[in-house]
C-alpha cells in the first residue's frame, strides 16, 4: 500500500522509516524530530529494534518521509490503525472499554517554526496536541 513513498533505490527501504517512526512513537522519550539524530549516534539502539546501524534514519530523512505523504495516504494510515484497533479488541476481549481525550501542554520554545504555538503568562510557547488513550479492564495501550 506504501511502496509508492520509495522514489528511488537510494537510500533506506520504506519499511524501516514506518519500523523506526512507530518504534519512536511507542518509546515516548522524546518527541522532536531532532531526537532522530541522537538515536542514529547510538550503535546499541539498531540492535534494539532489530535493524542495522547504517539503515538507521536521520531527522532529514524522517522530514522527507512525512513530505510525501498526501490527503488519500494519511486516510490509508487511519484505515490501517483502525483495524489494528479493532483486531487487539478481537484479541484481548476486553469486558470494558474506556477511552479519553485529553490536551497535553508540551513546551515548543526550541523550535525554529512554532505553528499552533502561542506564548502562555509565563512567556512560554506552548503546544497542546491532543492525545487520544483508550484501557480495556486488563491493560493499558496507545
């Protein structure tokens, strides 16, 4: 569904960009794209996640990756997430569902472009994304 994104034969697969991209979402250390740079400074992370060194993506990478993604491919990723969704309720069978919205304030000050960022009392740019988290009765998930 996503062998379009590799334009060339250059460079990383598309597999490993979608791996690292969603191995860093589900750490949650850090979120800034820089924080791509740091891991691919660390030999011991490749190993972690089962790819090797030189396959690892820098932020430039990952910003070129996020560039080609259009309207019909960001709908393919949601059909994707959710039947990902649905298929680990199949699984776990849970007997209660709660799901919750909530707005994370995330300080954005380092950033060269600020969208969506506006100064709080303490002169701070902040950035509240919303995050979406969902627990079934017998654990927690993303």
């Amino acid at each position: 569904m996503f062998g379009r994104l590799h334009k060339s034969n250059k460079g990383a697969s598309v597999e490993e960009p979608f791996k690292q991209i969603i191995c860093n979402f589900m750490d949650g250390t850090c979120r800034h794209l820089g924080y791509f740079d740091h891991l691919w400074k660390d030999k011991a992370y490749a190993a972690i996640i089962g790819s090797k060194h030189e396959d690892l993506v820098s932020s430039h990478t990952v910003k070129r990756f996020f560039q080609v993604f259009s309207w019909p491919m960001i709908w393919s990723f949601r059909y994707i997430y959710l039947a990902l969704f649905i298929w680990v309720l199949y699984v776990i069978k849970p007997k209660i569902i709660v799901m919750d919205l909530d707005a994370i304030a995330m300080d954005n000050d380092q950033a060269q472009k600020r969208e969506g960022a506006n100064p709080t009392y303490k002169k701070i740019k902040k950035v509240s994304p919303f995050a979406f988290f969902w627990q079934s009765s017998e654990e927690q998930y993303f």
